[in-house]
C-alpha cells in the first residue's frame, strides 16, 4: 500500500522533517552553550562583590560570575562617550559614557547611562572597547597607567541580550520539538500525514490510491508539479499537495519581481491553484515550465477558470458560491461529471 508514489512523497517528508528539525535544535543547543556563562548570570542575578577583589582580576573569566553589584565613593568622567551618528556621521545623541571608579589600589572603567552619577553599580564584566582602554590610559599620569584594569563594568543595557536569546531560543526549540513529534506520529502511522488526509484518510487511500500510484509513474512533470489525467501533485519541502483535476476551479500564473535597493535581480514564476474545496497552493518552476503546466490543466480540465482579473478575484473573494457554480456549468457543458 505504501510502496508507491503516496508512500515515497510521505518518506521524503518525514525525512526532511526530521532532518530540518534535528538541526534546529542542535543549533539552538549550540547557541544556548556558546551563551552558556551569560545565561547563567543572567538568570541568577548579580553578586555582591567587593571593589577589591577586582583588582586581583587579569580578565573577566577569572570570575565564576560576571554579573556583579559593588558600591564606589565616587565616579569621575573620561571624556569617552558612546554616541549615535546619522548617515552623514553627524552625531545625533549620546548612548553611553564611560568613567572611571576605584577598585582597591587600582582603577575600572564603568559604561554608565549618558549623564549617571549613580554609585551603586551593577552590571557585567566584559572585556573594554580597545579605543577606549588605550586613550583613557594614555591620558593617565604615566605612574598610573599599569593601574588601569584591562575590562570594564558594563552597566548599560546588559541583560537585554538574555531576552533576545529566550525570545529566539524558546519559539525555535518549542518549533523543533513540535515538528519531531509530527515526524513521530507520521512515521508511526502514515495514515496520520496530511497528504492521506488531504486524499480522505484510510478511506480515501483505498478508493484512490492504486489510482494515484499508477498514474504518477508516468506523469508529465513541470518543475515541481506532476501532472496526471486526473490528478496533480505539488513536492513541497515538508509536504505534498495533491488535487484531482475535477476539484479544480481556478488556476493562473504569478510573477514575482524581486530586487535589492532597487536593483532589478529577477523574476520567480508560479501557477496558483485554487480547488473548489481545499486551501490555496502554488506550483513553481521556470517561466515556460509555468506556461505548459497552465496550458496542460486547460487542455485537460476545460471548466477550470485559467487567467486572472481583478473581477476574478472579487468575484472568488465575495461570491465564492455563484464562482463555484460557474465552474459547475463549464463542467456540465464539458460532459465531465464531478467527482
């Protein structure tokens, strides 16, 4: 039963929907790792710390945590500001200031909001912007500059990249993990994968499926689309859709212009398909593979509607009823009867 072309379109599904989906989570695994000290800090939250300690420090590494919280007496400007520039490379605000803070017998580098003097500090402890290290240390007196510690405490928006992570990681994992535990079900029971139900479930495949299979061996194929003389399959990558030609009620060609920074880089062509029950689904291929594909169905389906208007489209989207029993009368003076 599943040896044939319904069998061989659902194996290649489940395959590429497992495969997909394996990637998927070990990507998002590989990410959660690579931000795994990040994360950590960031769900447990900063660690009293004494200014001290720090100075004991050669990099933020030697912390089992980065996020930190430590009080200082005073703060004092560098002159170094993060700002924001127009196009033009005009400065049109300030993001963030640099200063400087005691750390026992040596000094830290604080990125602050514009303008804070605030002296409780949290934030992480990051490696410092090289531009700004070496111009705040060159400014020292020269009996100082050893003093300069080599990271900084950022204080500015440092737990925002916690929430992209979990706004990417948590939806891309919940996605994987649903979509492998379709592959299970279908893999389990091809009875359950939405090219059966499409065709009628376990009853469908009975009535038409020797059908199906027989027909496919010898099928004109227009790029992704095979066409039968009484049916038409469309490979997808996670899927197939599949439509008997008396279920058809109107079919025409798309073209897509695509372009970057207005910049004319090509065209894709594709036949929608619009059955009188069922959703929408469209056949892509080169622009003549298209052209046949449209003509062929023409040929072998006289009552479908081929061609697109705007009145089509009214017609389709207000009178979806009185579009259907158009196709019926084409039907009709066809001497086709409907299935």
């Amino acid at each position: 039963m599943w040896g044939g072309f319904i069998g061989s379109q659902i194996r290649r599904t489940n395959r590429n929907l497992l495969i997909t989906n394996a990637c998927l989570l070990l990507g998002v695994g590989v990410l959660l790792a690579v931000n795994a000290k990040y994360l950590n800090d960031w769900f447990r939250g900063n660690v009293a710390v004494e200014p001290a300690r720090l100075a004991q420090l050669r990099s933020p590494d030697d912390m089992p945590r980065n996020f930190v919280t430590f009080d200082v007496p005073s703060m004092l400007e560098t002159g170094y500001q993060e700002v924001e520039k127009s196009d033009a490379g005009k400065v049109t605000g300030v993001e963030a200031d640099f200063q400087l803070v005691p750390a026992g017998d040596r000094a830290l580098l604080v990125k602050t909001p514009p303008g804070s003097k605030q002296t409780h500090l949290a934030g992480q402890l990051v490696k410092a912007p090289t531009e700004v290290f070496n111009g705040v240390r060159d400014a020292l007196p020269k009996e100082y500059q050893d003093k300069l510690l080599p990271f900084m405490l950022n204080t500015k928006g440092y737990r925002e990249s916690g929430y992209w992570l979990l706004a990417i990681c948590v939806p891309l994992a919940l996605l994987g993990l649903w979509n492998l535990g379709e592959w299970t079900q279908h893999t389990r029971d091809f009875n359950t994968h939405p090219l059966v139900k499409e065709l009628g479930g376990a009853k469908g495949m009975v009535e038409c499926g020797a059908q199906v299979d027989a027909e496919m061996v010898g099928g004109q194929v227009f790029g992704k689309a095979k066409l039968t003389p009484h049916w038409i399959a469309v490979s997808q990558p996670f899927g197939t859709r599949m439509t008997r030609l008396d279920n058809l009620a109107w079919i025409y060609k798309k073209v897509t212009k695509h372009s970057v920074n207005f910049i004319p880089t090509g065209k894709t062509y594709e036949l929608i398909l619009w059955p009188s029950k069922g959703s929408m689904y469209q056949a892509s291929g080169k622009e003549e593979q298209v052209d046949q594909l449209l003509v062929a169905i023409a040929e072998r389906a006289p009552w479908v509607i081929a061609g697109f208007s705007a009145e089509l489209e009214h017609a389709w989207k207000k009178d979806r009823k009185g579009f259907l029993a158009a196709v019926e009368e084409r039907r009709n003076a066809s001497g086709r009867k409907s299935a």
